[in-house]
C-alpha cells in the first residue's frame, strides 16, 4: 500500500494508522516529532525542481482539493502520469492527499 503523507510503496503491514491515515514509517516518526531537521531542507531544494506540470497541478489545486479524475480533466495528461506527478509532489511534501465522502482527492499543503 502508498503512504498517505508521501506517497512511497510500503508492504502490507508496514503501514502505521495515525488520525485515520495510512503512513509509513518514516512519516509517522515525522509527525510524532514535527521538527524534522531534514524538512526544510528538502522543500526548499524541491520547489527548484518542479517541472511544468507540477507547477499546473499545484495551480489547479489553489482553488481547493481536486480528485484524480477533476485534475485529469483540467490538464492534458492522463491519470497514471498525473499520479506519478502527484506522488512526486507528495515526496516533496507539497500536496497531500485527503478523503472526501470516500474519494480520494488531493490537496496543497500550503
Ligand atoms: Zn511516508
């Protein structure tokens, strides 16, 4: 299964349940002690590395979350490459993913 905050694979069972969202490991550590040193580094060096389409979904999602399938409509790619922009995106702790009423949809961190 994915982790909810970013976005890696993990096994089945790996996962930690943490205020009804799957994460990883690493992810859990990170929000049980939410002054990660490496954070900021990370997100600084990333907003550099964005590429078009990061940036179009990122401007897409200003309005508010968006599903898969609203994001798909608005840009000209389809859904796997989108998902694979996303899970990019959620690497760099920019977009994170929610649920609402049982979809899976995404929103900007900040
Ligand atoms: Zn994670």
């Amino acid at each position: 299964m994915q982790c909810e905050r970013c976005g890696s694979l993990m096994a089945l069972g790996a996962e930690t349940a943490h205020n009804g969202r799957f994460l990883c490991r690493e992810c859990h550590l990170d929000v049980l002690s939410p002054s990660g040193v490496c954070e900021p580094w990370t997100l600084q060096s990333s907003r550099r590395s964005l590429n078009d389409i990061q940036r179009r979904i990122l401007t897409c999602l200003k309005a508010g979350s968006a599903s898969l399938a609203e994001l798909a409509a608005g840009l000209p790619m389809g859904e796997p490459d989108l998902e694979r922009e996303l899970g990019g995106l959620q690497r760099m702790d920019l977009v994170r993913v929610a649920r609402k009423g049982g979809t899976k949809v995404f929103r900007r961190t900040t």
